[in-house]
C-alpha cells in the first residue's frame, strides 16, 4: 500500500481522536490507531473498548486497500515537530513494515496488522434516531456535565441524562448535591426516548464539536449509540439503568426569591471562599432587604472574610450556607447576566436560574444547601 497525505491534516485528525485512547488498555491493539485504506479515502479509529471515534482524511496518489495498525504514540510525537509538509506512507502488506518519507528524512518502523482490532457491534433494528444541531448538543454537555457524579454505586448518575419527548429535549445531569436541568424547545422527536452518555463520551465530544449549525446524528439502543457529524463518528457504550425522577425532587414554589447581578456574586463567591475552611468550602449568604451578604470562615485559622451585594429582594431575613465550589461552578455556567436565586429556608434546597433565559432553552439548576452552626 502507498499513499500521501498532508502532515498537519493527519496530525490534527489523529490529536482529535486520540484523546479516546486508554492510558492502560486491557488489548495491547488499543494502543494503536487502525487505518483503512480505501481507494483516496484513510479512515482512521481509535478505541478504548467502551468508546470509539472514528474519522477520515483524504490522501493522494494511493496505490492498494487495506487494514494496518500503528502505535499512537509513535505516530504523535514525531508528527508533532514536523511542520507542514505532504508524508509519503509505504506499508508492506505481508510483514506491516511502514516507511513515512518526508521532506528532508525518513520513519521506518513495524505496524500491526488490523484484522485483530476489536470490531464493533452493530446497532439492533428497533434503535431510535434523532438530529439535534452541534451548538445545541455542545451547549448542553456542557452546561450540565459539570454536575455529573463519581458514584460506583449508582453508575446511572455517572453521565449525562438525554429525556427526549416529543416537544423537547432536556439534558439532565446530578450528583445529589447539584442539579442541572436544560430544556431545549427547539429539539421535537415523534416518540418519547432517553438515554445516558457517559462522562468520557461527552468530554470527547466537547472537544470536537464545532460551535457551527451542522446537523449531528445520533443513533441509539439500549446499549449503544451512535454519533454521527460531518468529519467525525462516535460509537460509545451508554450507562444502562433507569435515571432517577429528576423532576420530583425540584421545588415547586419557593417563596423567597432574589434577584442578583451574576458576576458581582461570583467574584464575591471567589474571594470570599478563600477563607472558608477548606474541608466544607462552605459560604453563608444572609439576606436583607436588597443587599446579600456573602461571608465565609475558618476557626482552625481564624480567618473570615465578608462582602456586601446589592440584590433585589423584599422578603423576611434569611441566613442559608452552601458550598462556595458548587455555587461557583454552577454561576459559571450560567450566561444570563442576572440570576435568580428561589430559595424556603435553610434546609431546603435552593434553585437558581437565569432572569432571561437564552431563545428556546429552559434552565434550571438547584443546589442542596449545607448546615449552618449559628
């Protein structure tokens, strides 16, 4: 087999799909990429067993078809130092040995042959299909992947939960201490749906998401799914089990409710909660008639901090305590410039929402406070 290729369309290709690949793999072969030559098309893969992404890139003067393998990392370093400049690949089809030759040197190593890489399965004929635009796919992985668990107990909670119904499509993602909830009214499907995506399928999908309108097709059955975009293709196994009732542990009516410039409480959240104790991070926010006050110790060091917010609210005196990291995750995926924050008392919990939500999306994220000692 021959052909050539550019050397920085191959690398950026191969970065892409790489980040996939295991640091410790259970088949030696998942070290590799597979390529597959057919005709002027190289089809690259990379797995982990669980994931796998695939891509494509156009080569020139190619000469034979076929599978071979090559270790990622002695494929990715090199490439990496090279500036751009077409690679000339020679692989002998009986013993794999491959020749890169470039501008002013030559690689020469031993591949691997492709026909033992794991195959994968196909999906069964009942699965479900739905379109969703890349923006909105990568809009909400990553509003809610932030709040998605570590839990080897309850692995359902471990990903992201997509509730596909026939006026919307709500991402959902929980740890038991957080709660994101994002509606999107633009996605319709003609039948009621859901799935949970892994935590490392989202994060490889985050990274290759373009913000563009491209439609992303995703194909999914009980056990796996595939995602389908312009220059790329996923198949990942998802998390089996049945997602919690998320919408039965979402207060319906809060009677407090404060509205408060999102960045002014953010950056006070920041520097407030340098002095919390490090082992609870937890914030106090006691609220007045329009001020909050942000405020923050540790008695083991005896440090505290204190900041006064302007914010509208006209209810009775409340002192309610959660922790800074999780507020301040949560503000920070929050684009709206004013938010509210629906609160009862100190031991319920509190949601927080934009004051104007972004066109077609419903937001929702809800925080369960902690105990306060006075």
């Amino acid at each position: 087999m021959k052909f050539d290729v550019s050397s920085t369309t191959l690398l950026s290709r191969l970065q892409s799909i790489s980040k996939v690949i295991a640091s410790k793999n259970s088949l030696p072969i998942l070290d590799h990429f597979l390529f597959n030559l057919d005709g002027d098309r190289l089809t690259i893969t990379a797995s982990d067993a669980e994931t796998r992404m695939i891509t494509s890139v156009k080569v020139t003067n190619a000469e034979g078809s076929g599978l071979f393998a090559i270790s990622a990392k002695i494929l990715l370093d090199p490439l990496k130092e090279l500036p751009e400049q077409p690679l000339n690949f020679e692989i002998d089809d009986d013993t794999v040995e491959i020749f890169i030759h470039f501008q002013n040197g030559k690689y020469n190593f031993i591949g691997e042959k492709g026909d033992t890489y794991p195959q994968q399965k196909p999906l069964s004929a009942t699965c479900t299909s739905i379109s969703i635009e890349a923006q909105t796919l990568l809009n909400g992985i990553s509003r809610s992947l932030f709040a998605t668990a570590d839990d080897e107990l309850r692995p359902v909670m471990n990903g992201i939960y997509f509730d596909i119904h026939t006026e919307d499509l709500t991402f959902v993602a929980s740890d038991g201490h957080k709660l994101v909830r994002l509606r999107n009214l633009s996605i319709q499907s003609p039948e009621r749906a859901a799935f949970i995506l892994p935590k490392k399928p989202a994060n490889l999908l985050k990274g290759i998401l373009t913000k563009g309108n491209e439609p992303v097709e995703i194909k999914f059955d009980d056990n796996n799914a595939y995602i389908t975009c312009s220059s790329f293709e996923m198949v990942c196994r998802l998390i089996e089990g049945r997602y919690p009732n998320y919408n039965s542990v979402i207060p319906k009516e809060n009677p407090f409710k404060v509205v408060v410039d999102r960045l002014s409480l953010l950056n006070a959240l920041k520097r407030v909660s340098v002095f919390s104790n490090q082992a609870s991070s937890l914030v106090k926010l006691h609220l007045l008639e329009n001020q909050m006050i942000v405020s923050a110790q540790d008695i083991d060091f005896s440090t505290s901090a204190e900041e006064t917010i302007i914010c509208n609210f006209d209810g009775s005196e409340l002192k309610i305590g959660f922790k800074a990291t999780y507020l301040i995750e949560i503000l920070s995926n929050i684009a709206s410039e004013e938010v509210v924050l629906e609160l009862a008392d100190p031991s319920r919990a509190g949601v927080i929402v934009p004051a104007q939500d972004e066109e077609n999306e419903n937001l929702l994220m809800l925080l369960m406070p902690m105990m306060l000692n006075d």
